[in-house]
C-alpha cells in the first residue's frame, strides 16, 4: 500500500488517559439472516479517547464503516452495547438518534455532501441552523481560521476546490462542538496535497481546540496523523499501535496481511 500524502511534522504525547468519548461493548452486527447472514462485526470491544485523534485501518470489507456507523448511531447493533460520553445508545428509538446525530455528534464523509446553492458560512452554519441553536461567532471564527477559509466563506461549493470542500464539511462538522467526530476516508477523493491539508486541519482542531476525531482510512500517511491506529480485520479488533508513524502502520498492516 502506498501514499502520496506529505508525512506530517513531529508528533505530540498521546491522551492515552482521558476517558473515553465513545465506547463499543462487544458489538456484533449481523446483515442478512440464514445463508446470506454477513457477520459484519463479531464482538468488538474498543473505546475511543477524549481530546484523541484515533484511526481506524483493516481490509476491505474488514468492517470499519459498519463499526463507525453503530459508534455514530447511524446504524444499529446485532449484540452488544454502544456508550457516545453518559449516553447508552443502544436500544434508542429512532427518534432519539436523530437528536443525538443532530446534537452531538459530526460527520465527515468521503464525498463533501455540501448544499450546492448555499455559501461556504451558510453551509458550515447549517446543521446550528436546524438544531435552533445559536453560533458563537468567536467559536466559528476560530474555527474559520484553523481550516484556513477566511477568504473562501462567500464562495459556493462549486467555487471551491476539493480540498478546500472537504475543509468545509470538516468546518462544518467542527462547528457544533460535537462529543465526536467520525469520519470514513475524509480524504479518499483528494490529491496528496489537499489530502494533506485537511488531515493536518483535523489532527490541529484535536491539539488546539481538543476535538475527538474517529476516522476509517486506508492510508498509512493519513493513519500517522493520529494518536492511535486500531486495526480490524474480519469483523474483529486484531491490534493498535499508539504514536503511529506512516512505516510502523505499513508493518502493522502486513503482518495482519491487509
Ligand atoms: N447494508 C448492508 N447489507 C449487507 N451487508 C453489508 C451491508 N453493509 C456492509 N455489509 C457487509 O459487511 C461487511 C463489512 O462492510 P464494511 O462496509 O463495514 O467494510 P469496510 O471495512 O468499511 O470496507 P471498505 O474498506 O471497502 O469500505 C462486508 O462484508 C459488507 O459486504
Ligand atoms: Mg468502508
């Protein structure tokens, strides 16, 4: 596996002992009955630091969106129990995770899902929108400034390149001050460069403004911009490593022979 991603500068000390923000307890999630059952996740235990940027690696189809989609509450579990901060999630009416994805919890997808026709502000300011609730214009400019799109908030989508889109969506997710972060190959669809950009903009609202980031990649660059690495393959957390650099993370994941 190779990347173009430029490796990031220096490391910082892993929170390794803040309380964890998310917790899956044993989560087994099964698609499908009789034959055509798919064991997507087979008992997985794994919390998820606070203030920590953690990377989620392993095979195609190992089952790391369908992890991070019961951790966000997009999904629900066969067995087991999901935790988001004092909140049980598992057992939710559907009504209750909407509030919940709404409230306290953002997302940052492969493709940028902004609204075509709004600005970059009014997209980054959406989801406080339909929430009802008020930005802090302190909060947001701080925000504005770590992604770097000062100069950009007037411009649509469409005037924008993708790095800067995806810069957007991160902003946009970051805004709300969600409990989590997740996101599934935030930079799958950009160049080295953007790529770069926006994983040294997610690692930064970590260390600067102590976000909890969750985010599935393939990447052993992107993977080194995080605290920790937890690697699944069919279904099952085989390991971790703490401090990754991109070298260690390519071992890691041939050993595992993903
Ligand atoms: N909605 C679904 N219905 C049936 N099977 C599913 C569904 N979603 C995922 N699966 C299956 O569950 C397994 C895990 O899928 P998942 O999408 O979590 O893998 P992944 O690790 O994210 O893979 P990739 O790296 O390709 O994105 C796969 O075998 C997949 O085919
Ligand atoms: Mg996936």
């Amino acid at each position: 596996m190779t990347s173009t991603f430029a490796s990031p500068p220096g490391g910082a000390p892993s929170p390794a002992a803040a309380p964890p923000a998310v917790v899956a307890d044993r989560v087994s999630k099964v698609y499908g009955s009789g034959d055509a059952a798919v064991h997507a996740l087979r008992g997985v235990s794994v919390g998820f630091a606070q203030g920590a940027f953690t990377a989620i690696m392993g095979p195609s189809g190992s089952g790391k969106s369908t992890l991070m989609h019961c951790l966000a509450g997009l999904d629900t579990v066969s067995e087991g129990a999901v935790r988001l901060g004092d909140a049980e999630i598992t057992g939710m009416s559907d009504k209750q995770l909407t509030l919940l994805r709404r409230d306290r919890v953002g997302f940052v997808f492969q493709a940028f899902n902004l609204l075509p026709t709004l600005t970059a502000e009014q997209n980054i300011l959406l989801p406080l929108q339909l929430s009802g609730r008020k930005a802090d214009r302190a909060w947001f400019d701080q925000v504005v400034d770590v992604v770097g799109l000062r100069d950009r908030l007037s411009h649509r989508p469409n005037e924008l390149s993708g790095g800067q889109q995806q810069r957007v969506a991160c902003a946009r997710a970051l805004v709300a001050r969600p409990q989590v972060i997740f996101a599934d190959e935030p930079t799958g669809n950009l160049d080295s460069r953007a790529g770069a950009e926006v994983l040294g903009f997610l690692r930064a609202s970590v260390r600067e403004m102590g976000q909890t980031i969750v985010m599935v990649t393939h990447d052993p660059v992107a993977a080194s911009y995080a605290d920790r690495v937890v690697f699944l393959r069919d279904g099952v957390v085989v390991n971790e490593l703490l401090q990754p650099t991109p070298d260690t993370v390519l071992d890691r994941l041939k050993s595992l022979g993903g």
